[in-house]
C-alpha cells in the first residue's frame, strides 16, 4: 500500500498527473511490491513508459532500460531530464569518455534511469559494469523486436535471454504496443519470464479519427485538409519514393512546408529530416513506411494514407502515430480498386504466404468498404469487442443511407453478361455510359442493348456502385484471368429472380461528408477550436522559442494537451500552474513564468479589444432603439462619421442592422461601383475621391461593409 501511494505522489510531483491510466497502478505495484515479471501489451501513447519509470524512482538503485533505437533513447531521457529526473544513455554515439562518465554517475546510485541498447547490454565488455550496479528492475521496451513473428524482428534481441539466467532475483518488465497474441506468447518465451503478470491494454485509440476517401483528385483533397489545419503536424505516407518526392514537391509549391523522406535519401539527410520534424521546423513529412519507428513526437496531429496499406497491422500502427498526446486527431486514407489490384499482382508473383496474405488484404478491404462503423471492425481485427460505434469514424458521423439499386445492379450485371464476362471495370463503365471509343468499335459493344443505358451516371460515380457491388458479392474479380469482371451467383438473382439490391448513393457520400458532427461515444479534448486560438498560437511560438534555446523537441517542453489546457483554464500565477495535468513541479518551476506571463498579456490585451468592442454595443443598442446617427453623435458627443463606423463595424460582425435607415441604395450602389474600379487596398481617401467627396466617410465604410459581406 506504501508504495501505491508513493508512486501516486510521484505521478503528480514529477510528471504532474493526477491519475494513473489503466492498468498504469497495478503495473508499478507488481514491479515495486511483488516484484515479478509482467508482460504489459498497451497501443502507443497509452502511456507504457511511466510503468517503469515510477518504479525506478521509488526504488533504490538503477533502472536499466532496453530501447533499440538510438532515437528514442535519446527522446526519452529528455523527457525525464525536462521534469527533473536523472536519466541518461548508453550507446555507440557517444565518445568513450561520455560513457565513462555516465557510467560512474550510474554506479554512484545518481542516475536513475539508465538507457542501453540491446547491442550494448549482451556485450562482454559491458558485463563487468552491470554486475557492479545496483540494478532494481530491467526494462525491455519494444519487446516485440524479440519475435520472429514480429514485423521488427531483432536479432540482438534475442540474447537478452541472459538476462533472467544472469539475475534471476530482477524483475523484468516487457513492453509493446504490438497487439497479437503470439509475438505475445514469444516474448514471455524468449525473454524466459517467471510466471508473469500479463497486463493487455484496451488497444482503442477513441481520440484518433477515422476517415477513408475515395481514391480520387488525391493532391485536391490533401492540400485542402492541410489547408484546414493549419501550423498542425502530419505524415502523409506513400507507397512509392516517387510519390513521396512529387507530392512534398507540389506541397512546397503550394506554400505548405514539407519534406520527403524513404529509404534512398541519403543517411545525413534523412536524420536531418526527422530532425526537423521532430522540432516542429517542417511540419509535414511525405514519406515511405519508412518514417515513424523511433519517433516519439507526441503532437502528430494527423496522418494520410496517399496508398491503401497492405494490412490493418500496418495501418493501425501508421495512423498510431499521430495523437499521441491524447488529443484530437486525424486520418485520412485514400482508397479505389486499383490499390487492391496491385498487391494481388504482387501476391500472385510470390507465392510465399499468399493465403493469408490474400486474407489480410481482403479484411482491409472490407474496413475501406464498410458501411458501419470502422472502428468496430479494426478492432474486432485485433480481437477486441467494441459495444457502441464510435462516433469518430466517417461512417458514424455521415451513415450511409440506402435506396434502391436494383436497377442500377441491373444494368451493369447486364452488361457484363453481355460482354461474355471478358471485360474490365473501365471497360464496364465506359460501355455503361455509351463512351465513343475505338475500343468499344472494335469489339462491337456499342451494338449491345446495354450500351448508353447508364450515362446518367458520371464514370467516378459507376466506379463507387461498382465497387459496392463487388463488396456485397453481386461481382468478382478474376485476378487470375486480367482482372475481369465476373458475374456470381447471387448476380444472377438479380438478374433473372428480381432479387433487389440496396446501393449507398454515392453524391450523398461525398456531400455529407462535408459536415461533421461530434462523437458521441467519447467526449474528444478539443479545446483547441473552442478558444481564441491566437492564445493557443502565441504559446506554441513560446513553447518553440524555449525548445530552439534548450535544443529539445517542442512536445518536451510542454504537450499540445497541456497547451490547450492553460488556454481553457488561462492560469496566470505559478502557483496556479501544477493543477494543470501535465505540469510537474519541476517544469512549473523551470518554464512557469514565461508562460504565465504571456497569457497575463494575452488577457490583458483581449480586455483592452473588449472594452474597444463595448463602445459598438452602445452606439448599436442606441441605434436599434430608434435614434439616428445625429442624435447618438450628440448623445455620445462623438462625431457621426464615428457613428457611422460603430455600426458598420457591427453590421460586418453579424448585427442585425436596418441598413435602409442609414444610406440609400443608390448611394450602395455608387460605393460599389467604386470599389470595383478603385479597390478597398487604396483606402477610404481614394473612395472618397472618386465619388466627387458627395458620399461622407462613415457611409463609405458602411457600403464596403454591406459590399464584402454580399460576396460572402
Ligand atoms: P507509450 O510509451 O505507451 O507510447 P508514453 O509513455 O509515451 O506512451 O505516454 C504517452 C503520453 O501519455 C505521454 O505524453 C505521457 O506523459 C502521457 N501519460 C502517461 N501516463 C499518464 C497519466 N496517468 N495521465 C495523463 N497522461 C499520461
Ligand atoms: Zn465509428
């Protein structure tokens, strides 16, 4: 019980959470108080590190932690050192004095944390110093690199097994955010754990959005939601290095900062890369699979899938990268027909594994396609039961609606019968819709009775309903005979049983997806679009500003989700500052003042902005009840070109303004007009000017006022 509420006193006093996450409590008190071997399996971001650093902080002696990437090593102790705790690595970057002196410092018992990669910890020269530490508990983080069945399998890793031969008495903690059950089972085999604590974290990430599109005007619907985003961090993976490299070129032409990254960059290059994202300098990375292992960047705000991947396995951990911080998120993967029949051609070439490979790409398939919630079935895919939908995925937020398209089913599957079942989607469609081209001539199916008889549909719009039959089994695919489409079965229900097909309409897709509503399952952090966000900005540049001078990563110094919590709660004394989750007193102390400072200013400014904006409710209220502007002017002793300004000013913020009762329409039009000649850029003088100085200065602000919003 002790050390439970000791390692409650440190989660708040270091870190500067209030609560443990799930399974974090009883994870520190099997180490800390039992100590025993655990196994824990919990999804990236839900906040496996404290598990071990807790206990290396209650214990007496060092805490080893394994980490295979020089990266995330170095991610982590910064993360510690930023909230005063005494951590430090060990690898072949450091020069031998540098490890020297570590080493000391861990033997005297002042470091608490030590990092080593596995290369490091199984090498005889280390032996020597690891049996003279004081070692309270070993820590294997990405524990899955140990498996085989794994898909980041480590050789090295494998020898970690001495571990448990050499030290049986420590206890040693496994980690991964790898779901399945038998890189799991081999863990515990490899590693030889004591009968381990399992701890299996719920692998649901509510606060990360879920959105497939149609693969269609790709770069259009990118650049429009990095528009919508802006200053937000993101990956955009590809399929192809050409990919990466055309599209963070269009980016860059754009106006949008972004870099390209895969595995032909060259090494220097690619560090600097990552580098720079890390620190927020280039916000955007396109890049291959390549980009993400090792990357701790907690304020990934999004990713997209340029290319469907090969497997729910690699898209769940693509997509995982972003929203680490807890906060809203977003995806995006784009997917047509045509990134499914690529990697069947790439199965069908090798042969190794093709029925489960062909499995996996057909369960992705049916998430790209589903109409219920996706959440359920991604999750379902790693065996777990999600009750409710989810509210965040695009399905939810715009569910589909059904009509009735046997007609339309008839059509095609008609057609196909016609063309002996020999042609292509593309050929399908364009024989649908009556194409002139010297393909269809040749083959004579313009002479067809379905040929034309679906023009009123456009090509994209056949290729969804296509795509819907295909998913609800009406057509097959023969991947062995070209791609050619197939009638089935239930195909010829249809066509000769009058069995009836229900279709999504597809322009109903792609407008509803405009809007979207809230989740309703979870309530998702989003303050960030509920504040002023210049708030929220002006701290990003401070906590930037901090990272640049110190040399460590933004998301060190503070999280998004702390950003967005001193925007809501705007705390403005330092005492203040450790109520918020997040900030530990180590970072209230270090990094407190500057931003309680800038948000006293930000207040400040926004009262002086309030008390400019009262003035236009009085001349406005004044207004509304009747009196013209000569009267306000005497009433207020103000001048009526004044007068005149308050209200257009409240006319262009949305107040219901009688604009009749302040200027004719044939004095709008005159102003109009010379906005159209002259442009507002010049300024009220030249407006003026050009009206023969007839129209006075409160009324031309008024007509631009009415001008710009008409355009809106
Ligand atoms: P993982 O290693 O599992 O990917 P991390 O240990 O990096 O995850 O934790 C992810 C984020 O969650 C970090 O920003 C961390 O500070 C935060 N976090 C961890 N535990 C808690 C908690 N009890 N309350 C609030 N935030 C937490
Ligand atoms: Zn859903």
């Amino acid at each position: 019980m002790f050390a439970k509420t000791s390692a409650k006193e440190i989660l708040k006093k270091q870190f500067g959470y209030d609560e443990f996450r799930p399974m974090q409590a009883e994870i520190i008190n099997a180490i800390t108080e039992d100590k025993k071997d655990c196994l824990v399996l919990m999804p990236t971001g839900g906040g496996k590190s404290i598990t071990y650093q807790i206990p290396a902080l209650i214990n007496n002696g060092v805490t080893i932690v394994v980490s295979p990437l020089i990266a995330l090593m170095k991610d982590q102790v910064e993360a510690l050192l930023a909230n005063g705790i005494s951590a430090a690595f060990l690898n072949s970057s450091q020069s031998t004095s540098e490890q020297t002196n570590i080493e000391d410092l861990s033997l005297q018992g002042t470091i608490k944390l030590l990092y080593v990669s596995p290369e490091k910890l199984v090498s005889h020269s280390f032996s020597p110093f690891l049996k003279k530490l004081n070692i309270s508990l070993f820590a294997v983080d990405e524990a899955h690199c140990i498996s085989q069945w794994g898909h980041d399998f480590r050789p090295e890793y494998t020898k970690l097994k001495f571990l448990k031969e050499s030290y049986p008495d420590i206890p040693v903690l496994a980690l991964t955010a790898t779901a399945d059950k038998i890189t799991a089972r081999d863990i515990v085999t490899q590693l030889n754990l004591k009968s381990p604590q399992k701890y299996i974290a719920s692998f649901d990430r509510p606060n990360i959005s879920l959105n497939v599109v149609a693969g269609r005007n790709k770069y259009d619907k990118i650049k429009a939601f990095i528009k919508k985003r802006p200053n937000q961090s993101g990956i955009i993976y590809c399929l192809s290095r050409k990919s990466t490299e055309q599209i963070s070129a269009k980016l860059k032409a754009d106006g949008i900062n972004a870099a390209h990254y895969h595995a032909g960059v060259d090494r220097e290059e690619r560090s600097k890369v990552q580098e720079n994202f890390i620190k927020d300098d280039v916000p955007i990375i396109c890049a291959t699979v390549a980009f993400g292992m090792g990357i701790d960047k907690s304020n990934v705000r999004w990713v997209i899938h340029y290319n469907m991947p090969k497997h729910l396995e690699n898209y769940y951990q693509e997509i995982g990268r972003c929203g680490r911080d807890g906060t809203k998120a977003d995806t995006m993967m784009f997917y047509s027909l045509q990134d499914v029949i690529v990697y069947r051609g790439f199965i069908n070439d090798d042969h190794k594994n093709k029925e489960v490979e062909i499995a996996k790409l057909n369960r992705i398939q049916e998430y790209a396609e589903s109409l219920t919630c996706r959440r359920k079935i991604l999750l379902s895919y790693f065996g777990e039961h999600l009750a409710e939908d989810c509210g965040n995925c695009d399905v939810c937020k715009n569910p589909p609606e059904h009509f009735d398209g046997t007609i339309i089913a008839q059509k095609a599957l008609s057609a196909l019968h016609r063309m002996n079942e020999s042609v292509g989607v593309n050929m399908l469609i364009n024989v649908l819709r009556g194409a002139g081209r010297q393909d269809i001539f040749d083959l004579a199916y313009h002479e067809i009775k379905t040929y034309g008889v679906g023009k009123d549909i456009s090509f994209a719009n056949w290729q969804q309903y296509v795509l819907q039959l295909l998913n609800q089994g009406f057509i097959e695919i023969a991947y062995d005979q070209n791609h050619v489409l197939k009638l089935t079965r239930a195909s010829k229900a249809v066509l000769y049983n009058q069995k009836k097909v229900k279709l999504v309409k597809v322009s109903e897709i792609e407008k509803k997806k405009q809007k979207s509503k809230e989740p309703k399952r979870i309530k998702i952090i989003n303050k960030t679009e509920q504040f002023s966000n210049d708030l929220f900005e002006r701290l990003r540049t401070l906590r930037k500003e901090i990272a640049n001078k110190e040399n460590i990563p933004p998301y060190v110094v503070f999280s998004n989700a702390v950003l967005e919590d001193l925007c809501s709660e705007k705390p403005i004394t330092v005492d203040n500052l450790t109520d918020i989750s997040g900030i530990g007193e180590f970072k209230a102390a270090k990094y407190g003042q500057s931003f309680v400072n800038e948000i006293d200013k930000f207040i400040k400014e926004s009262d002086e902005e309030k008390i400019k904006g009262s003035t236009y409710i009085i001349t406005y209220d004044m207004f509304i009840n009747g009196m013209d502007v000569e009267d306000i002017a005497k009433e207020r002793n103000l001048q009526a070109t004044t007068i005149f300004s308050h209200l257009a000013n409240s006319y262009s913020n949305g107040k219901n303004i009688d604009i009749d009762r302040l200027i004719t329409s044939d004095e709008l039009v005159q102003i109009e007009n010379a906005i159209k000649v002259k442009g507002k850029e010049e300024g009220l003088k030249t407006l003026y000017t050009f009206l023969d100085e007839k129209i006075d200065y409160g009324k031309i602000r008024l007509g631009i006022a009415y001008y710009d919003k008409k355009r809106i």
